[in-house]
C-alpha cells in the first residue's frame, strides 16, 4: 500500500472540495483531494447558475474570477410572475446595493479545476473504495483505489464534500447523527438550450397549471424548468412538447417572444429539503450536499455550500497559523445556523409557487392552505417591506463570523 500525508484530506471534487483545496493553498496549507469520478463526468453535472455576492468574493480570493467577471452577468433584480401578472423585486436598491452574479456552476467547476492543475495540487480522480478511518482519534485516515493501486493518506483533517450519497456522511455513526428531511411530491423538468434567454432577469412563475422558472447560462445559453409529478420521465416529454407547456404557465408577452430550439440536455431532479446535524465528528467536517440539500427554488445550494467553505477554510486556517484549536468545535453550529436559513426560504419560495396538489404543506386542508400561501404571496410581493424581505434573503445572508 503507497502512504501518503497531508494536512486536510478532501474528499470529492465538486465545487466545494476545489473552493476549500484552493482557499487552504493560498493560505499554504497543503491538501489532496480524492474524486470517485473523472474530471469530465464532474464537469458534466448540469446545476445551478446564480451565485450570491459572499461567492463571488470567495471567487475572487481563491483566484479564479477572471472569467466569471468576463463572461458573467450581474443581475439587478429578479421577477416574480403569479398567474401571468409580473413583479419585479428590485435586489439592488432593497437590499443597499448587493446583486447575485449568473454563472453556471459548470463553469465555475472549469475554473477551479484549471486552477488547481496549474498550481499543481495533487487529485485522484477515478477513485474507488474510498473509506475514512479513526475520525475520533488524532491521526485519521483515508484509504482509497487509484489505478489498481492501494492508497493510505494520512491527514489531520477529513473535509467531506462528496455530495448526498458519498461515504463522508455514512462515516458518522447513525446514532451520532440526526437527519432532516421533506421530499416534496413533484420534480422539475428542465431544459438546456442554446437560445437567448427569454427575458433579462430570471423569472419564478405560479399559474394554474404549476411552477416554471425562466433561467440562463449567457446570452445564448438558457435553462427553463417545469414542475412535474414525480411519477414523469423524460421520455414524456418531447422539445415540442416543453416549449408548449412552458408557454403556458409564463407570462403571455414573455411566451411571445421566446426564442425556442433543440434541447441539449433533458432531466427530472425531484425536490428535497435535507439536513444532517451535526456537521461534524471528531476530524470530520462535512460540506454541502454531503450535510444539507435544498429545493432549487431561490437558488441557494450552490450557495449554502460556498458559506461552508468559507467558515472552515477560515477556521483551519487560524488554526494552522495561530494555533486556534478552539475554533474546531464551532465549525458545525456556526455552518448549521446558516443552513437552517437557506433550508427556511427555499422552503418557503416553494410552498409559494408550487401547485401541492391534495398534499399539505401543513396541518390544514388544501383549501385553507391557497389562502394562507396566497395571502403570504400579497404580503412578500406586493409590498415594499415584503420584497425587501425576499431581496435579502435572495443575495444572501452574511457569512457566520469566526474570531
């Protein structure tokens, strides 16, 4: 068996392990990432494309928003359409002058890849049988396949971003941790295509015959999504079919105009919101989907990932160099608290913009429910106050604090 060492071991290459592998070795703290797939097979992850502002710093920190500034745009603003009427929520004059940035998560994978090869920072991608081992202890480890080799990595730290079904979590004994979890009754089929975006700001839309979200990659790239039941497949839906159906449940003026073409990738991701506590365990410290998942609506799991980041990045790095032992512990109750807060609004913009159905969202009947939701959505997007509500938590709230 090869051994090897390194002060943070970082398992799983998205977005999260490369921001945290790239933030440390700014700092000079060294890490190794191990990937259970192949870079391309990351990159051909199709998500979310709005980045809030603490990101974009993160970004630029670690040293790679060259592009994202070249080729991004910032949005001012979003728009709100219930049953065909239009509400713009101004985000940069409710919320002091912050917006979010459009840049696919794709890309912002791309950059951090590129990054990370040229400065040389040892991955394994193509992995297998990754296990971590002694997190309780002062010397864990991680043992893992590469190449039809055996590999032993010891390390002071484990940074799990291996997403929902990785092994970082399932590390944790079950009864060392509590799991959180709402699967909502239906999916989101969406769309990629390269057609200019239907409108410059994104739209979440309600109307009668469900949810659908008008979204974009550039200027020439959009992302449309449909709320289906989760008993549909792809195969039910042809382009034609789509485009039709989208028309529909979008604003009359924008389903006019809207440029149409092939699709180049189709999927139905189902809805959940998860929460896994603590999120962390002797030297194990989990990151984004590994701890928490929630609903696309608001855009906040690339985010909510990113705020991870940023909290144990800082807090290793006080520790490596000022010996912040103390600040360890915190890493879970510090992350949880923002998560929680994600976890509520994208709750929250769900039950205002999805049909349920018969289900209930909470111990009423359906009927009461539309009124309580209705009620809420005059409140939110038909006041000042409301908007200024919704604008804060759309860009983000602040990072937690580490002292």
């Amino acid at each position: 068996m090869n051994t090897i060492r390194t002060p943070v071991a970082i398992i799983g290459a998205g977005p999260a392990g490369l921001l945290l592998g790239q933030l440390l070795a700014k700092q000079g703290v060294e890490n190794i990432i191990v990937e259970r797939v192949s870079g391309d097979y990351v990159l051909g992850r199709i998500r979310a494309g709005i980045l809030e502002q603490g990101l974009v710093k993160l970004l630029q920190e670690a040293g790679v928003s060259d592009r994202m500034f070249a080729e991004g745009e910032y949005h001012r603003g979003v728009e709100i359409a219930i049953d065909g009427k239009r509400v713009h929520i101004d985000l940069e004059n409710l919320t002091g002058g912050d917006q979010v940035m459009c840049y696919g998560q794709t890309e912002v994978t791309r950059d951090l890849m590129e990054a990370r090869a040229a400065a040389g920072l040892t991955s394994y991608y193509e992995s297998s049988d990754t296990q971590i081992h002694d997190i309780e202890s002062d010397a864990p480890y991680v043992t893992f396949s590469h190449d039809g080799e055996q590999y032993r990595l010891d390390c002071d730290f484990v940074a799990g971003c291996d997403g929902f079904h990785g092994v970082s979590r399932k590390t944790i004994p079950e009864a060392k941790r509590t799991e959180f979890e709402r699967v909502y009754p239906f999916g989101w089929l969406g769309v990629l295509s390269d057609t200019p975006p239907c409108n410059d700001e994104l739209i979440y839309a309600k109307s009668e015959r469900g949810f659908a979200l008008a979204s974009m990659r550039s200027k020439t790239r959009s992302r449309y999504y449909i709320q289906v039941p989760l008993t549909d497949s792809v195969e039910n839906w042809s382009d034609d079919a789509f485009w039709e159906e989208l028309k529909k449940r979008l604003p009359a003026d924008v389903a006019e105009t809207m440029i149409t073409g092939p699709s180049i990738e189709k999927s139905i991701a189902p809805l959940r919101s998860f929460v896994c506590e603590p999120m962390q365990y002797g030297k194990l410290y989990l990151l984004g989907d590994a701890a928490h998942i929630v609903p696309p609506t608001g855009a906040k799991g690339l985010n909510l990932a990113a705020s991870d980041v940023e909290t144990l990045y800082k807090i290793l790095t006080k520790f490596y160099k000022e010996g912040r032992a103390d600040l360890l512990r915190e890493y879970s109750e510090k992350a949880l608290k923002r998560v929680w807060a994600g976890e509520r609004f994208s709750w929250w913009m769900s039950n205002m913009l999805h049909d349920y159905g018969d289900e209930q969202i909470t111990a009423m009947s359906a009927e009461m429910q539309d009124r309580f939701m209705a009620s809420e959505r005059d409140y939110y997007f038909g006041t000042e106050e409301g908007k200024t509500v919704v604008a804060k938590q759309y860009v983000g709230l602040p990072y937690p604090t580490v002292e």
